[in-house]
C-alpha cells in the first residue's frame, strides 16, 4: 500500500512539474538589468537549445537588432527590428530595463524602444521557436516579436494577419527594406508586388487566388513544412505547401521573401558542431519564371535568364543609367524624336527586332490589322516613337520610361525599337540648311539666307542681353563677398569659401559629431604653408528662409562673443545656399564622454570646477554680450573640452539661425527632452534665459553624481536622476548619491545638490539667475533650501518628459 501511495505521489508530482514548465518560460530566462553590447560580450542571448539568437547582428557597417538561426557556414536573420532606420555603431547597448522594455541606446545616448509591452514585464526569454518574448509576473506573455510586424520571414507557429506584409531585404548582408513586399490582403489573396508600385492585381506578380474564400485569413506555417492560408476557426482556405515533411528536434521549416521577390520555403537541418545543411522545399515561382518578378530590373531595361541567374539588358539605343549597377535601368543613347524633327526623312534610321521580349503596355497609339513590316515602317515615321510591341496583327506604340520588361522564349511578343544606323548624334544646323535648300528649290534660299540673317540678329541680341545679366549678377555676388567681408573685418571673423572647406575638411570626410542644427566634420587650415591648423567645420541645416542677411546679423552678434569657456567661433562660409561655421577643434571631445564613458571618471573637484566653469559660461551668454544669447540646448554633449581639459560651451546661439517656427521641433529632434524647460511645452509661455538655468540644473546633478539623467539598468525609483536626487536630498541620504570610490566633500556636495534643485524650478520666477548660481557655489551667497523640491505636478511633468526619450 505504502509502495502504491509513493507511485502516486511520484506520479502526481511529475504531471504538476509538466504543468508547471508547459506554462512558465523556458531556461535561458533574462532578468531586468541584462544588457548587451555591440562591441563587447555578451552581444546576444540564445535559445536554450542554441538555435536560435536575440541581439546584435552584424549589418554592413554597423548593427541591427535582430534574431537569427544560427549555423555553419553562415547564420539566417528571421527578424529585424526598425529596418527602416540608419544601421547602429558601434558602442551601442541593448538593455532589458527595469520598467520592463527592452531599451536602445546609441553611443551617443540616444534612445528609442525596441519592445514596450502593455504590460510591464520581469522576465524575457528567447524561445526554441525563433519567438523573442517578455513575460508578466504571472508568467503570461505580454510581448512577443512574432505577433510584431514581420520582416522577411514567418517561422513555425508564427502568423502573417491581414493587412500586414512581409518586405525583402536590400541583400543577404543588409536587412534594410528591398524592393518586394508580400500583403496579406484583407480581401483574402496572398499577393507579392513590387515596393514601388500600387497594390493593385495589374502590378501584382504573384498570387494565391484566394479572395472570397474565407474571412480574416492568414498566413500560417506548421511543424511539418505545411504553408496554408486560414483563419482561426480551423477554416482552410488553401495549402500552399501539402506538409507531411520530417519533424524533429534538428529540423526547422522558415518561409521567406527573398531579395529577388520570391516566396520560399526553406528547410534547416542541424549538424553536428553547428553546421546547417539548408535546401528550398517550395517556391512560389520557378527558377525558370524569375524574371516575372516585375521590379527584378529597372525603367527601360529587361530581364532575361542567363545560365543559372538572370541578367538586366539595356535595350538597343539604350545604356545602362548606372554601369555598376545594371538592375537600376536603362536610359536613350540619343534623343531619336529629336533627331528626327530635324531630318523628316527615315534614312538615318533602322528598326531592330528583338524576339520575345515585352514590356508593360503603356502605348499612346494602338494599330490594328497590321504587319510586323507596317509596324516598323508607322514607327519609323512618327517622331514621337521609340519602341512598338507587335503581337501579330495588332502594334503598340509604347510611352517611355518602359516597366516590367522581361525576355522569354513561350511569349510570342516582339519588340521593335528605332535606333540611328551610324549612332551619330543628331544632325547639325548646316546639314539641315543644306537638306532644306536641296528640298524646296533654289528660289527659296534667300528667303532662307534672309530669315538666318535675322535669327543671327535675334542671338546677337541674346547674347548681350545673358553678357549683361552676368555682369549685373557678378555685381550682385561680389557685393555679398563685399559684405561678408565687411562682417568678416567688423569683427575679426575670417570669410571662407565652400571650396576651401571642402579642401580643409577633404570633402567632409571625418564626422566628429551631429545634432539638429547640422553636422561637423574635422579639417585642418594650412599655415603659411607648413602643417595646418585643425578645425570643426558645422553644416547647418533648416537655415531661415531669409538667408543671408539673416545670417550675417547672426555672425555680428556670434562673433562678437570671446570668453574663455565658450568654443571660438573662427569664420563662417556665407556662398549661395551654403551655411557653415568654422570652430577651433577641441582635442578632448565632450563632458558628455568624459563623465560617462571614460575609463575613469574625473574628481570630486574637477567636478566641481567644470560646472562652474559652464556656469560662467552661461552667464556671459545671459548678460555680459552685447545681444543677449539663449542657447536653447544645454546639455554635456553640447560642453567640450580643451586640450587643457577647460570646459567651454558650444552651439551657442544656433537657435537663432533656425526658422522662427521650428524651435519646439528643434529641441525634439535634437534628443534632449530631458534637459527642456517646462515652458517649452506650455502654450504661448515665454522663453528667456532661465531656459537655460533649467537644462544647466538637470546638468549639474548628472555632473556632480556622476551618472546619467536616466538609467534603466537601475533600480526602478533610481531611474530618473531628478527623482532620485529629490527623495534623497527630502530624507537628507545624501551619501546615496554618491559613488563608493568618489572622494567627495559632503559639505560642498550638499551645496550642489541644492543648487541643481533650485535650478529645475516649475516656476521659471523661482529659479536662480546664472550669474546667482555662480555666487553660490564660490560662496559668496548662502544657497537657501529648495522649497518642495519635487511636488506631484513636477515629478508627473518629468515623467511625461522623460517618455520621449524611450525609458
């Protein structure tokens, strides 16, 4: 008895386990905090068979997000996140933070989301299946990429819903979006287009001729290769693929749109020490119909098998737009309407024949009843044709650019094409003067003579009318020069030209940074012939429209502006719609990399005297120019360092150069909400300089912690520095914001922290003056206590303002 009793238990026990697992995530699981790297490991995280991999995945030059089937010789990406933004550097991090996201941030300290569960989530977990999911606490999935918009691949259990679609990539290295797409439409058919195209039938290459059949169907895959289209009930509507093929632990089924547009099911075989033996099972076009995939070649060419591959052909009397790249298309050799207006006569040209080959019908004029002879000889007489298709006994006279050709040996089309039988250009004006006279007779040649006479006259007095223009547009030019150097000399600022920049900066070769009013590249200034002078040139972009008076005004005021912490302006290039300023280049790059990611972190008191360095700063800008400067964009970016390691403030006074109207947009797309000042985002508040106390308050906290202003690898009440610093500073624990091997004076720490609360104020009124800030912290002021310091309305604004930012 006792021994059945036992089996019972024994029983029960392992049916609760199975229970258990069925319903929990797999091993491997990745807690909050979890965090991978582009440059360093870990990189990615794996399945718990290793089949599968979630990170960063190799992409031209840099890195995507992406999931992948791992194998020997090569791995096979099945997702990818954000395909259609700019490929990641290196130095980015993928973080599992501790709101429940999975996190991107750049080298630079940019944001965005890769997963934002509705749910917050605690444990994610690469699945067996190739599904990358984030789990509740309950252990319910509350994000997975499967049910996310699809790349170029469904895998086993994964679905392709109505109304969405799968996208080739640009090529087997790049996961970027190609050039075909693959809807499942809500009518019911499964459709492939060209990306550049209508989703209608008539551009459509490829169909499963399932509309009407059923509703809200989908795409599905089973274990056993079955492709189907059904729906959830267990209505299908139709196999794509019959199944039925071997199911195992080593063997894995995927479907894909590949990059030349056709829909492929593929099995993996697992090896032995990673290898994977991959081979097509299905295809929803054959190898000998590839080129019916409309888009394979571009406008005015054609695509024709050749051996194993295909080949894009130009037409004869076309070349190749782009000789490296023959899929981009064709263009004329000549312009043969041209050619023709000028010499009625049909001598100097052919038509040549090419055997089954069309193009997309797109014809102006349309001939019934007529020969392959009569074709040729009615395009040869109409100066606006270059191309006829002739499906015997009708042609048609086809308008350029030509789309979707194809050559194929089944299609009975012809396709005749006017070309020049020398290949010469079109005809000059003495051999028409010669035709002319030869046609319509001797008594009309001093008619002839007479109106050449005149038309000389008449470009005689073009010619002087273009000479004055010039003149005029000269004067015009070198009055600009003039007044260039006017404001170059008023206030010693050098006038530069765009070719010397482009020289200085070898045609901007090396990008040293960006943000939202430009980008900047190194260069170098020759002096006097020996060595050169190294330079930061910034392209500014969304210029006002007024240009160069605007502009102009903006170096007087810029230019005028010397101190010692802020980065000096050198000259500007003021030519046509170019708009450039030259800085000298700061050799140790910025706060932003010298508080955060530097091997070691600079001292309590080079702490300090680099904040009130950037104080000074500010203050100059606030109150001791002659025209008051906000800088709108206070941030560690935007301080740099000296060779000397003195801080000084750049892209100051940018603001000014943009369209009155993009402000608000300036700060958004510049990536520092954060540092933004409530009133930014009020209604018709005002903005003045305690804009700029704002944005320096939220600095000096990130300063003087030494940390960023959020971090999501911390714990949750840790996450926004402003949070954090405000509870700790209510409960006077300041000793929490201090790292363990900071040498830091409490003292003086104390008063910073007051300093920094006092300085991201809700109300503007309340907050110090710069030149106050300054005065407190050598001293001079007692630095009184922030009242509240972070009341419900605030720490929800900063919450609000923070989501932006993608944590």
């Amino acid at each position: 008895m006792a021994k059945k009793f036992c089996l019972l238990f024994i029983v029960l026990f392992i049916f609760l386990l199975s229970e258990s697992e069925a319903q929990s995530p797999q091993a491997n699981n990745i807690t909050p905090g979890s965090t991978l790297y582009t440059n360093s490991t870990p990189s990615f995280w794996s399945s718990p068979s290793g089949h599968f991999a979630f990170g960063f995945y190799r992409n031209g030059n840099g890195f995507r997000v992406s999931i992948w089937l791992v194998g020997s010789p090569k791995n096979t990406v099945v997702w990818t996140a954000r395909r259609r933004d700019a490929v990641i550097s290196t130095g980015a991090a993928l973080s599992f933070s501790t709101e429940g996201r999975i996190v991107l941030r750049s080298f630079s300290g940019e944001i965005q989301l890769i997963a934002e569960p509705l749910e917050k989530a605690v444990i994610a977990s690469v699945l067996d299946s190739g599904n990358f999911v984030l789990y509740n606490s309950n252990f319910k999935i509350v994000w997975a990429s499967f049910d996310e918009s699809p790349t170029d691949t469904i895998l086993v259990g994964q679905k392709l819903a109505k109304d969405t679609a799968l996208y080739s990539s640009v090529s087997a290295s790049n996961q970027s979006v190609g050039n075909f797409n693959l809807w499942m439409q809500a009518g019911g058919n499964l459709n492939a287009y060209p990306v550049r195209s209508i989703q209608e039938g008539q551009y459509g290459y490829w169909s499963s001729f399932t509309a009407g059949l059923g509703k809200n169907l989908a795409l599905n895959l089973e274990q056993d290769g079955r492709l189907f289209l059904g729906n959830s009930t267990g209505f299908i509507a139709k196999n794509l693929t019959e199944g039925g093929l071997s199911v195992d632990s080593t063997t894995l089924y995927r479907a894909s749109l590949d990059v030349d547009g056709i829909f492929r099911l593929y099995q993996h075989q697992i090896g032995t020490k990673g290898s994977l033996n991959s081979k097509i099972m299905w295809a929803a076009v054959n190898e000998e119909e590839r080129c019916s995939v409309k888009g394979t070649c571009g406008l005015n060419s054609y695509c024709s098998l050749n051996g194993s591959g295909i080949a894009c052909l130009c037409p004869p009397g076309f070349v190749y737009a782009d000789p490296t790249r023959p899929q981009d298309g064709c263009q004329l050799m000549s312009n043969a309407e041209n050619a023709c207006l000028e010499d009625k006569s049909t001598k100097d040209f052919t038509v040549v024949t090419l055997e089954n080959t069309y193009w997309e019908r797109n014809d102006y004029d349309v001939i019934t009843a007529a020969s392959e002879e009569a074709c040729s000889a009615a395009c040869l007489e109409d100066c606006n044709c270059v191309v006829v298709q002739f499906i015997d006994p009708t042609c048609f006279k086809l308008q350029l650019p030509l789309r979707y050709g194809v050559k194929n040996i089944t299609n009975p089309t012809k396709a005749l094409i006017k070309v020049r039988t020398d290949g010469s250009p079109p005809v000059r004006d003495d051999r028409i003067i010669n035709n002319i006279s030869k046609k319509i007779g001797k008594e009309y040649v001093i008619v002839g003579a007479v109106l050449i006479a005149f038309s000389l006259l008449v470009f005689m007095f073009t010619g002087y009318l273009v000479y004055a223009h010039q003149v005029w547009s000269y004067k015009i030019i070198s009055r600009q020069a003039s007044n260039s150097q006017d404001v170059g000399g008023e206030i010693n600022l050098r006038s530069f030209s765009y070719r010397q920049l482009v020289t200085a900066t070898d045609n901007f070769k090396e990008e040293i940074g960006r943000g939202g009013s430009g980008r900047v590249y190194k260069g170098s200034l020759a002096v006097n012939n020996n060595g050169g002078k190294e330079i930061a040139v910034k392209r500014l972009i969304k210029m006002v429209e007024d240009g160069e008076n605007e502009f102009l005004n903006e170096m007087r005021i810029i230019g005028r502006t010397h101190h010692k912490n802020l980065v000096n302006l050198v000259g500007f290039c003021s030519e046509g719609s170019n708009r450039l300023l030259v800085y000298e280049f700061m050799k140790n790059g910025s706060l932003e990399n010298l508080l955060f990611k530097a091997n070691k972190r600079p001292s309590w008191n080079e702490r300090r005297r680099i904040a009130l360095e950037i104080a000074k700063g500010i203050h100059y800008l606030h109150e001791e120019c002659q025209t008051r400067i906000i800088h709108c964009d206070i941030k560690p970016h935007n301080i740099l360092m000296d060779e000397c390691w003195t801080a000084k403030i750049s892209d100051f006074g940018l603001s000014k150069l943009l369209k009155p109207d993009q402000t608000r947009t300036y700060t958004v797309a510049r990536g520092t909400r954060g540092y933004a000042a409530p009133e930014w985002h009020g209604n018709n508040l005002p903005i003045t300089v305690k804009a700029d106390v704002y944005s320096y308050g939220v600095m000096l906290l990130e300063i003087i912690c030494c940390r960023k202003k959020m971090d999501a690898s911390l714990r949750d009440e840790e996450i926004i520095l402003m949070d954090w610093v405000c509870q700790c500073y209510e409960a006077d624990e300041f000793e929490k914001l201090v790292q363990e091997e900071d040498d830091v004076e409490m003292k003086e720490f104390e008063t910073m922290v007051k300093i920094g609360l006092l300085c991201v104020e809700n109300e503007l009124t309340l907050r110090p003056t710069m030149k106050e800030v300054i005065s407190m912290m050598e001293g001079i002021l007692v630095t009184p206590p922030p009242r509240s310091p972070y009341s419900s309305v605030k720490r929800l604004y900063m919450k609000r303002n923070t989501r932006f930012e993608g944590i």
